[in-house]
C-alpha cells in the first residue's frame, strides 16, 4: 500500500508539474509580449517601487528624460523626496496612484538636468499613472505613461509672447481711439480736428495712409482729409471702416500699406469701428445743433406770432412721480405756475402783455370743481405727464368763462416732475355754442317728450273711453294747446245727409258741447258740405291748413262776422277722413300768425288720425253687430299696445339715458337725443301704419323677411342686443292682415326679450313650406317659469292674434335657459 501510495503522489506531481510549465511557459510569453511593447512604445513608459525609485524605463522614456535608468537612479533621489515634482505639482498624483487610484495630471514639466551633474532633458509631459498590484491585489508599484508636450508647451509661450504683443498694440489703439474721442468730443466743428484723427487712426494701426472719406458709395465721392508717414508708392488698401451718420452711410474711414497689407483682426476692427462710431456722433450732434439753432429760431418765431397759446410752466417744488396719484394732483395745483407765455396766452386771460401771465398759477384760473379739469389732470399723471387735447373749464383774469384744447409736455428728471410746455387752443365760443344747442335740444327733447306725453294720453282715453264725443273733445283740446289756437270747433260728417255737425268747442281753454251765444248761428245745426269752400283740398291733403283770414275768404256770412268780431288773423283746417272720404272736420281761428314745427304738424296729424280712426269705428259700430265692435276695439288695442305703447317706452328710456349724459358726455347724449327722436318718429308712423292696415292696405306685411329685418334692427337700436333673421324654404305672399299679426307677435316676443329677460341674442327664424308658415323667436335671456307666470296683456295679445289668423302659439321657457316663441299658421293655396 505504501508503493502505491508513493505511485500516485509522483503522478499528481507531475500533473501538477505540467500545469506550473503551462502557466511558466503562458507567463513568458505574456513577458515577452509586454517587453515587445515596453521596449518599443514611442511613448515613455517607466516604472516605480514602493520606495519610489525607478525599476524600469523604455528608450523612449530615456530619450525624454535624457538619461538612462541607471544612471536616472543613481544621480536621482526617490519620487517622495523630490523637490522638482513638489514643485511642478506632480507628487500629489504620483502618492493617488500608490493609493492604488489611476490618475492624469495637467501638462508640466521636469528638467533632468537638475539632478545629474552631466546630461538631462527639459522635459514638458503630461503623466498618466496607475498602480501595479500583486497577486493578492496589494499595490507593490506603479506604471507612469507621459506624452511629450513639449512642442504645446513652446506653441503655448508663442502664444503668451503674441498676447502680449497684440495687448500693447491694443492699448496702443485704444488709446489713440480714446485721442480720437477726446478731441472730437471738446470741438464744436468737428472738421477742425479732423487732420489729428487720420493722423492718431494711421499711426495706432501702422498703415501708411489714413483718410475719411465722405459719399463713398457715390461716384462723386471726395477725400475730406487724409494723413501719409511718407512717401505713397505702391499704396494697398487693406481696411475701411463706414462712418454711418442717422443710419445711413455717410463715408469711411480707409487705411492703406506701401507693403504687405496688414490684417486686422476682430477686436481691432471693433476699437476702429469705436472711432468711426465717435466721429458719426460728432457729425450727428453738430448736425443737431444746426438744426437745434434752426429750429430755435423757427421756434421763437412761431412763439410770436402763433395763433395758439404758447406757455412754459415750472413747479415751485418738484414733484415726486412714486407718490399716490392723488398726491400728485395736490401738489400740481399747489407748485404749478406760468414762467414764460406768448401774447396769445395772455390775451386768452384777458391780459395785455405775456409778462403779465409770470407767475400766475394754475388755482388762479382753474374751476376747482370742473369734471374736464379733474380728468384732464388724472390724464397728465396717467400718461407720464403728457397729454395731447385734453379739454378744461377755466376763469380768466377778468372772471370771464374760458374753454381751451390743452397739450402738455412735461420734463422729468431724476424721478421728477419740473416743469414743461403746453399750448392752447380757445375753444370758448364753441363751447357756449354747444352749451346753447344743447339747452335748445333738451327744449326740444322736453317738447317732444310733452307731445308724446299728449299722444300717450289720447291713446289710454282711446281705449278706455266710449263716447265719442268726449275723445273728440280731447283731441280738439290737444291740438289747440299744440297750435296755439284761440279757438276750435270739431265737426262730424254725416254722410247720409252731407252736412257737418259741430259736437265740441273750445275757447279760453274751456271746452264745450253746444255752441255758446256768441257763435255763429251755422254752428248751431249742420253745416252743408258745399258751404266748406276747402273741403276738397282738405281730403286731398293730410295736413292742417292755414290761410289769413279776410273778407274775400269764402264762408257763410255769419261765421265771417263772427271772426271779424273776434279778430281773428288767422284761419285752419284739417280734415279727418276714412282714406279720402271724410268723416269729420277741425276748425282753428289764431289771434295772430303762425309757423309750426314739423313735429307739431306730425303730432296734429296722428292727433286727427286718432279722431279719425275713432269716429271711423263709431260709424262702423252703426252698421254691424256689438261684437263686431268689441272685437275691432280689441284689434285697435293691440294696435296700441304694440306699436306707440312701446316706443314711448323706448323714448323714455331714451331721454332719461339724455338727461344722464348731459353734462358728462355731450356727444353721447346726442346719440340717445337722436335716438329718441327716431323712435318718436317710428310711433308716428306705426300710428299711421295701423290705421292702413285696418284699411286692408298693408301691402309691405305681405313679405315678412325685410319686416322683420327692419323690426329687429329698430327694437335694438342703442342696446347691446344681437339679431338674426333667417329665412327656409320659398318665401311666399300673405294677406297683408296675416302678415301683420305676425309681424306683431314676432314683436312682442321681442320686447319680452329685451325689456323683461335681458336677451343679448335674438335669432328670428322664417320657416315657409308648401301649406304652412312657421316663425320661431329664441333669445338667450333670462326666461321664466310657465307653471308660476301670470299672463300679462303682451302674452294675451299673442295668444288672441294667433287665434285670430287660425295659428297654433307655443311658448317654451325655462328659468336662466332662454325663450322659445314658435307660430304656426297655415297658408291657403289662394294666399300663396
């Protein structure tokens, strides 16, 4: 067992023996590929011990060093002792690498020489080091790979070297630029030191010639001046710099050389462009003082002789532009005063002489509690103190109202106001003018405001009363006070018999219902219409006709007497007439000439619409059953409601919209002022159009669309509504009577949507087809509830209107959500 035992050790011996030769024979060779490589790296390699001497060097790190390695560590004390790579800074990389950490250091340098007594090289390197470890991984050494940089270092002190070449030459320029600048900058006339600045420009940069040249871009270019060092042969241009003058080239700078032309690099040509920039600004600002010296002169001239008050103005104590606006309005009231003023400055004052206006502030002449005066100050802060024709409500010197158109120009400095210009335009008389108009306008809106007032009345006792002869009394009462009449008489034709009876009278205000004693005899039992000379002319015309009054007038005996008596100079006459056939007359007797307004005419004439209309119905009613008239007073009424009744809300809101802008803004009172009165005009008319209609005569409610169009663009004049109309399918031809009942409805809803709901969009939708017609109102207003609303007359009306033209009304709403009017109406196939 024991020889066994001994077999078996020798075989694993010699396998393991085997083994070792195999890694021996791995590791020579590896060897032998690192010496390859040592040996032959064209870049230095070496390494050190843990006692910091070399152990190896290749020849490439012998060649850098200029020393062989035994030689190296004989001469050479250890790395940790080596004063030179504490020196260049290299040690603290060296002791990372023995830590067992792989640095790179910055390029440096070692100068071998320093440490031999014979031999070594200057060497300029950057070292790469990594530690070498055991096989347990302990660091037993490092490896040092150092790249020669020598020639960046020698391109690196180049470059040091033209640094501080071009730096000198630099500050050379910079300080004859800075020359340049100087001389330009203490000279009035800069063509004067011009011969100095070619000559400092030429020699900072060395050219051999220098000149400024003016125009250059033009063919007609001229050399303004130009300095040489010698003689000019063979003269190069090498640079030229533009002198731009206002943004335009005005000429250049040129730099020539007799040899090789000289490159200028970028900051040089910046410091150049330096001095052409100075002498731009030089010409630039004597430019502006020619033109300052002009406009000077200009200025004082127009100062003279302007029609427009001239005036500078100081502040006694200078005012802070961060303090609170309010602040600041106290303080311009307290430190604003007059400095200087042209003569119409102070003739505007009331004074004789400008120096009469110096000194004199702006609480002498300002009305304290002036709206314009309070905003045209709150305007001047707001606007960094100036201002451009802001109006103000002055006193003169004299205590006379002033007006004026301001400008104001204030100068600032260092945060605060000082002082400025200003110029005024009068515009006094313009403003009483104004002021008139205006009061001569609320005259008349006051006016129209009465005759609507009057209209409205008639309306209310229209449709309240049943007597005819009372309305008729009301109406010619109306019309007396509107013409200033003395006296009138209303007459009722009786076509049966053709005569005129008198009914109602009025004299000293007073009305009556018989004739009084002293009228004529023919007054008291009907008139024969042959016996009313004008009758014809009356039916022809819509008018109140006048004539004075003579003895050639034809008319019975008695009621000539009768004027005659009672002095009168003038006559007139309407007519009151169902179409051309008449159904009553008013006589009116003047005590002196007369001229009417056109609104007084307009109004006289719906007044004896109205009488007409009434007297009209009257009639009818003897001729058809009860319930016809009830249904035509109810059709009348309607009439009313939709027409006049809602304009004259429309006019006062319209007026009341006038009386609030009045004061505080003319021009948009004017607007509501017009509106106003087109809205009144629009009543008028509605007025006249219901009565055509009634006649059957409607025609233009045949076609809807341009209706309603007209509707919808009357009904939001002013507001801030928006309308739509829309029309689908064929439009096609209604009864007049239909097209008007619609027309109405569509105008109700409207003004539900507008005065109750607030609507800011209405969309009015036409809807033809072949045996229908379909109107949809749809606004986006405030809507209400069905369940809780009590149906007022408005909704009554539709309702009875949709019945009456056999249409079927649906009203659809909901709180906050808008309101939807739909009408359906069928269409007979006569009718279409």
């Amino acid at each position: 067992m024991a020889a066994d035992s001994t077999h078996v050790s020798i075989e694993q011996l010699q396998v393991e023996n085997d083994r070792l030769r195999q890694e021996l024979a791995q590791v020579q060779q590896s060897e032998s590929y690192y010496r390859q490589i040592f040996e032959n790296a064209p870049i230095s390699m070496l390494s050190l011990n843990l006692a910091g001497y070399l152990m190896r060097m290749n020849p490439a790190a012998e060649a850098l060093y200029g020393l062989p390695i035994d030689l190296f560590n004989q001469q050479a004390c250890p790395v940790f002792d080596n004063p030179q790579l504490v020196e260049n800074g290299t040690l603290p990389y060296i002791l990372r690498a023995f830590a067992g950490e792989t640095v790179i250091e910055e390029p440096t340098f070692y100068d071998s020489s320093r440490d031999v007594e014979v031999g070594g090289n200057l060497y300029y390197g950057r070292g790469h080091y990594f530690p070498l470890r055991d096989v347990d991984g302990e660091v037993n050494g490092i490896v040092e790979i150092a790249a020669d940089f020598k020639d960046f270092f020698e391109l690196q002190e180049r470059m040091l070297v033209e640094r501080d070449r071009a730096t000198a030459e630099r500050n050379r320029l910079l300080s004859n630029v800075a020359e340049v600048a100087n001389c330009l900058l203490k000279t009035n006339d800069y063509t004067t030191v011009l011969p100095d600045v070619v000559r400092l420009l030429g020699e900072a940069v060395g050219s051999d010639r220098c000149s400024i040249t003016q125009d250059a871009a033009t063919a007609d270019s001229a050399i303004f001046h130009e300095w040489c060092r010698g003689s000019m042969d063979g003269l190069q241009p090498t640079a030229s710099i533009p002198i731009i003058v206002n943004q335009t080239t005005w000429g250049q700078i040129g730099f020539d050389h007799c040899g090789e032309p000289k490159l200028f690099d970028e900051a040089a040509i910046a410091i150049l462009q330096v001095a052409a920039d100075s002498i731009a600004a030089a010409i630039e600002r004597q430019i502006k003082e020619d033109q300052l010296r002009e406009s000077e002169a200009r200025y004082r001239t127009l100062f003279e002789i302007s029609s427009e008050g001239i005036y500078r103005f100081e502040f006694d104590q200078p005012i802070d532009l961060s303090l609170p606006v309010n602040e600041q309005v106290e303080l311009i009231h307290q430190n604003f005063q007059i400095a200087e003023a042209n003569m119409t400055h102070a003739e505007m004052y009331g004074k004789s002489h400008p120096d009469e206006m110096i000194g004199v502030r702006l609480m002498d002449v300002h009305v304290t509690d002036s709206v314009p005066n309070q905003l045209f100050v709150r305007a001047l802060i707001d606007n960094d103190y100036r201002i451009r024709n802001a109006e103000s409500e002055e006193v003169s010197l004299t205590g006379t109202p002033c007006f004026f158109i301001n400008n104001v120009v204030t100068m600032i400095q260092d945060g605060y106001a000082i002082g400025g210009w200003g110029s005024q335009l009068d515009i006094t008389e313009l403003r009483m003018a104004q002021q008139a108009l205006l009061q001569a306008e609320q005259d008349r809106v006051a006016e129209l405001a009465q005759m609507n007032d009057v209209l409205k009345k008639g309306l209310i006792y229209f449709t309240e009363t049943t007597d005819l002869n009372a309305f008729l009394g009301y109406i010619l009462q109306a019309v007396v006070q509107q013409t200033g009449a003395c006296a009138g008489h209303v007459f009722v034709y009786d076509g049966n018999t053709d005569r005129f009876e008198m009914c109602r009278g009025i004299r000293s205000g007073e009305v009556y219902t018989q004739a009084l004693t002293d009228d004529p005899i023919s007054f008291r039992s009907p008139i024969p219409s042959s016996q009313i000379a004008p009758l014809p002319e009356l039916c022809r015309s819509r008018s109140l006709i006048t004539q004075p009054f003579n003895v050639t007038v034809a008319m019975p005996e008695d009621i000539r007497i009768w004027h005659q008596q009672q002095q009168h100079q003038e006559l007139g006459m309407i007519a009151l007439k169902a179409g051309t056939q008449p159904v009553g007359l008013i006589g009116l007797a003047f005590n002196q000439p007369t001229t009417f307004k056109p609104e007084t005419l307009e109004l006289i004439n719906v007044l004896t619409d109205q009488a007409s209309l009434v007297i009209h119905l009257t009639q009818l009613a003897e001729e058809r059953r009860q319930s016809a008239i009830i249904q035509e007073r109810n059709h009348t009424a309607r009439e009313i409601h939709d027409t006049l009744a809602q304009d004259f809300g429309g006019i006062l809101i319209q007026l009341q919209a006038v009386d609030r802008f009045a004061i505080t803004n003319p021009t948009k009172s004017q607007i509501h002022r017009d509106c106003a009165r087109d809205l009144a005009r629009k009543g008028l008319a509605e007025a006249r159009s219901s009565i055509w209609v009634l006649s059957q005569e409607g025609e233009a409610y045949s076609n809807l669309a341009p209706v309603l169009e007209q509707l919808a663009t009357q009904m939001t004049l002013g507001s801030d509504t928006q309308t739509q109309v829309t029309v689908q399918g064929t439009p096609q031809t209604l009864p007049p009577e239909q097209g008007m009942h619609l027309l109405r409805i569509v105008q109700e809803s409207c003004n539900n949507a507008l005065r109750h709901a607030q609507a800011k969009q209405i969309e009015i939708q036409i809807i033809y087809s072949d045996r229908a017609i379909e109107l949809r109102i749809i606004d986006d207003g405030m809507g209400f509830d069905l369940q809780r609303s009590v149906a007022g007359f408005g909704l009554k009306s539709m309702q009875q209107r949709a019945e009456t033209i056999a249409a079927i009304l649906q009203i659809s709403s909901e709180l906050n959500q808008g309101t939807e009017v739909r009408v359906m109406m069928p269409i007979e196939p006569e009718s279409r």
